[in-house]
C-alpha cells in the first residue's frame, strides 16, 4: 500500500494500516530525537511519545502539508519540550572503529574527529538554532518544511539557519585551533 492509501486507511480504523504507516516512519522518528536531544534514551523516549502521538491523533492529520511534516513537526515538538524541561548535557557516544586492508587508517582516523567536532559544535548551538541545523542537514528538510514544522515564518527559519551555520563555522574554526573544549 501506498503512503497516502495508508493514511486513508489508517484514519477509517485499519489498525493493520495504522501499525505499517508507524512501522515505516519508526526510524526517522528516532533518528531526528536522536538528531536533536544526543542521548539514547532521552531519543527513545521521545520517539515512543510521538508515536504514540501519531497513534492516537492520526484523525487529525489533513492533507494540506506532507505527511513528513507532520510527524517531523509532532517528534519536533516533543524533543524541544523534552529539552526544555530536563537541559540535556553534552554526551557523545564513541564508537568503535573497524578498518579494512584497503582503508587509509589516517583518513579514517581524522575523519571519525571531524565528526565528533561536527557534532560537539551542533551540541553548543542554542536550541533553536540546533533543531533547524538537525532538520535541515541531518533530516535533509526544505526550508518550507522546516517552517511547517516548527511553525515558524520562512524569513525566521532562514535567518536561524544563516546564523547557525556562521556559529558552527567559528566552533570548528576554535576546534581547528584547540581553542574550544567539549
């Protein structure tokens, strides 16, 4: 079936269709709570709130944005109020790295610390500006979207998203130097 079949059927009271559609968005829900809080549990925590949520307002969602959207904006939503309320702290999970015969082990190496530092600087981001720079680079939404979601006007989501990206650029730029500690 279809996405919006799904939907159409998941609104009559299909709960086989209701179970598929929240089966197939189940990782992108994670994954932008994992994007925007950074801690397991608080990601899993907020994923099972917005399907639950989706679960039981799934009457509610009309055609006029992307289906997308809406469970963007619902697991958005619940991940800033689970923000708001507990402050989460810095946490990054190491993970191992395994090499093959073929890898350069220097590229892999540096690229594994590029990419603690990405995250490390998106961490010391404001809320606000971290949650546009999740759901733009990370969950590849457009700037409609973005503004759909968070329900902010177009020029707002524009504006956080100008000024993230300098704010990431002088993090990196500090990190590059070893100014900055985590």
């Amino acid at each position: 079936m279809v996405e919006p079949e799904l939907i159409r059927a998941a609104q009559s009271g299909d709960r086989d269709a209701l179970i598929t559609l929240l089966r197939d968005i189940e990782q992108h829900v994670y994954r932008t709570a994992y994007y925007i809080l950074n801690n397991e549990q608080d990601a899993l925590d907020a994923a099972q709130e917005a399907l639950i949520r989706i679960y039981t307002k799934i009457n509610s969602y009309e055609e006029k944005a992307q289906f997308k959207t809406w469970v963007q904006r619902i697991v958005t939503n619940i991940c800033i109020d689970k923000f708001r309320r507990t402050k989460p702290s810095v946490s990054i999970d190491e993970h191992d790295m395994v090499f093959q015969d073929n890898q350069d082990v220097e590229f892999e190496v540096m690229s594994t610390y590029v990419a603690k530092d990405i995250q490390d600087a998106i961490n010391k981001l404001p809320e606000h500006h971290r949650t546009v720079i999740v759901l733009r680079y990370l969950q590849d939404l457009s700037y409609n979207e973005i503004a759909d979601c968070l329900d902010l006007p177009l020029n707002t989501v524009k504006s956080y998203l100008f000024r993230a990206r300098q704010q990431l650029q002088n993090l990196l730029q500090e990190y590059q130097k070893g100014g900055v500690t985590g």
